[in-house]
C-alpha cells in the first residue's frame, strides 16, 4: 500500500491510499481520483515527507484499501496559497503594484459611494473625472448590466499581510 499526499487545481489538499503506485496512475487516468472538497479531477501528487521507521521493519502496517475520496480524506483545512515567484513573476508583481499606486495617486476615493458616484458620470449628471472606492459583488454585476466600465484595482497577495 502507498500513500499519496494530493492537491486539486483549487489548492485542496488530501490524501488517498493506493495499492501501488500503479493503480494510482491507473485510477487518475480514468477520471477516478477527485477532490473530496470540490469534486475536481484535476489532481496532482503534491510534495509529502517521507515516513522514516525507526529500528528494523516487520511488515507494512494494514492500510485501507482503496475507497471512494470522501471516505479516506481528512477534513480540508483553510489554507492560504504560496508560491516560489520567478524574476518575471516578481517584475509582473512589480508593475501591478506600480499601477495600483498611479491610479490611487491619480484618482479621488469616493469609498463606499462609488456605484453612485460611477452612475452619475455615467449618465452624465457630473463631469467624468478618475475615481476609485468600494462595491459589493452585487453591485458591481448591477453596473456591468448598466454598462458602466469599470475595473477591480488588483490587491497582491503580500498586502494582504
């Protein structure tokens, strides 16, 4: 028996025993290995510590066999994202961060008033000037639907620290 530490494209994390390394192969290539979380099957074997015995070996320990996902995994935890960057991902990361601060620099934050304050350029009631603030999911497909352009100012993970 192997046991298999998973993540899903979605950054669940789980793990499955296997009869071999094989029958894993065999079982994700027929679509049979899916997150317990979000039902994907887009899994890939995500890094795992070896399990190291101490003193001499007897016998494999009696593992389950191979069930259906939801019954061998273990509660998903909420974990945050991380990633190793490369030098074009840092400059990328760069450039967001630099146009984020040239539009916040270079536009009036209206807060939690900006589906009005949007709407009323929009629709010509005030001058159009360079604004930013705050909208709800809801009220943002509501100014979609309206056809008033506008963009998310994108936030970069470490901000978030």
């Amino acid at each position: 028996m192997i046991r298999y530490a998973l993540a899903c494209e979605r950054s669940h994390e789980f793990e499955i025993w296997f009869k071999n390394s094989a029958d894993y192969d065999k079982q994700a290539k027929r679509g049979l290995v899916t997150c317990p979380a979000c039902g994907s099957q887009k899994v890939e074997k995500a890094l795992m510590a070896p399990s190291l015995g101490r003193g001499s070996r007897k016998s494999a320990p009696e593992a389950p066999a191979a069930a259906p996902p939801e019954a061998t995994a273990p509660p998903v935890e909420s974990k945050t994202p991380v990633a190793m960057m490369s030098q074009q991902e840092s400059e990328f990361r760069a450039k967001l961060r630099e146009l984020r601060e040239h539009l916040t620099k270079n536009a009036d934050n209206v807060g939690t008033k900006f589906p009005e304050e949007a709407r009323k350029m929009h629709y010509g009631e005030i001058e159009h000037r360079s604004i930013y603030g705050e909208a709800s999911p809801q009220d943002a497909q509501e100014l979609h639907d309206e056809g008033i352009e506008f963009h998310p100012i994108p936030i970069l993970p470490d901000e978030r620290n």
